[in-house]
C-alpha cells in the first residue's frame, strides 16, 4: 500500500521489494502532498506517462505544489482536478500566464516556499538556495528547473526538488528521468516518497523522513 492507495511494485537496490507506508487510511498519512514539475506538455513531452497516472487520482491529495513549466493551459486544468489546494509559480516557459515568480504555502507546522528555480544561479546550487530560504523565511524550499529529483538539508532546512514528471529534456541534458515527489505532512515531520520511473519501464520509489528541529 502507498499514499495514493495505487498498486504497483518498487525497486531498491537489492532484491525486488515493496515499497510504500503501512496499512491504514488516508488519515493516517496527514495532509498528502503532491510536488511535481517542468512538465512541458506539448512542447517537449505528449503527456505524463501512464504509470503515474493511474496513481494520480482525484479525492487522495489535499495539496498540489508545481515548480512550473507547464507550458499549456489544459496541464493547469488537469492539476485542479486533483486537489482542493492548487499552487503553481511561473517557469521560463509559462508565456502568457498569471502564475506567481514565487509563493509561500503553511501546511500544518511547516511553511514551504515555491519557485521555478530558473531564478537561482547558478541553477540548483545550494548556497543560492539556502539565500532564497533564508530570505523567503521558509522551512522547506521547493524548486524545480534542472529535471533531477534531489532532496537535502542546509542550515536547517530543507531542499525539495520533484525532477520532471515527464522526464522532458533540460538546458543541459536529453537523459531525464521522470519522476515525482509525495509529501505526507504530519505535524513535525515530513514522510517523503520520490517516484521514478526507469528506462526499463520499472516505478521505483524511495522513502525518508524529514523533521522539524
């Protein structure tokens, strides 16, 4: 079982594993989260891959956070679909549209920031995104822009970064993998789930958990 309340099978290194949170109801998992971004539909990818549709069904997140890029106004439509709470910032690639350069969202105890990441130079360097923390007073900042799922720690708080849901190619690279992140939010602590989806057509996903100091 996994937050989504989707069947599939996960890999780890090692031997073939399941891999998602114990048996219980949506409420066990706090406030789910789904984080994900640089979709680039149509411009460079004709649409989230299947495997992670199925899994994206409306009535199981309670909060979308999307770094951007989606390119087209039918992706923003689908995102609505999915969730109550819908919070979208601009990429370098959203001409045309009113989504915010940054914005920050309380879920619970914790406060996120969201932007694109294009903004940050150089992209994805961590000393430029702890001063965009710092200066956006958040706990968690999460960014997108280089296509590469990433999470870490830095002066006490926390980097979040969902990769491309559809693994479109970047600025630097054609070699993406797709991926996507699930937050479960409950109280101080934060269970992450990072969702990605191989060459070889496999879904495989990683559990941490993050806490609050």
């Amino acid at each position: 079982p996994n937050p989504t309340g989707a069947d599939y099978s996960a890999r780890r290194p090692g031997p073939p594993r399941r891999c998602g949170l114990p048996p219980g109801t949506m409420s066990d998992f706090g406030e789910l989260v789904l984080v994900l971004g640089d979709i680039h539909q149509p411009a460079r990818a004709s649409a989230i891959p299947a495997k992670f549709q199925k899994m994206l069904v409306p009535g199981k997140i309670h909060h979308v956070l999307c770094t951007g890029n989606l390119v087209s106004r039918e992706v923003y439509d689908e995102l609505r679909s999915l969730a109550p709470n819908v919070h979208v910032v601009r990429g370098d690639f959203d001409d045309g549209v009113t989504f915010p350069e940054s914005k920050t969202v309380q879920i619970g105890q914790w406060k996120l920031g969201l932007l694109h990441g294009h903004q940050v130079v150089p992209w994805g360097d961590p000393s430029s995104l702890a001063a965009v923390a710092r200066s956006m007073d958040v706990d968690v900042l999460v960014s997108g822009h280089t296509h590469k799922n990433e999470i870490s720690e830095l002066e006490g708080r926390f980097y979040v970064n969902p990769g491309s849901i559809t693994g479109s190619y970047s600025s630097v690279t054609t070699e993406v993998t797709p991926s996507f992140m699930l937050l479960a939010i409950q109280g101080p602590k934060i269970q992450t789930f990072v969702y990605e989806l191989k060459p070889d057509g496999e879904l495989e996903v990683s559990r941490s958990e993050i806490t609050k100091s």
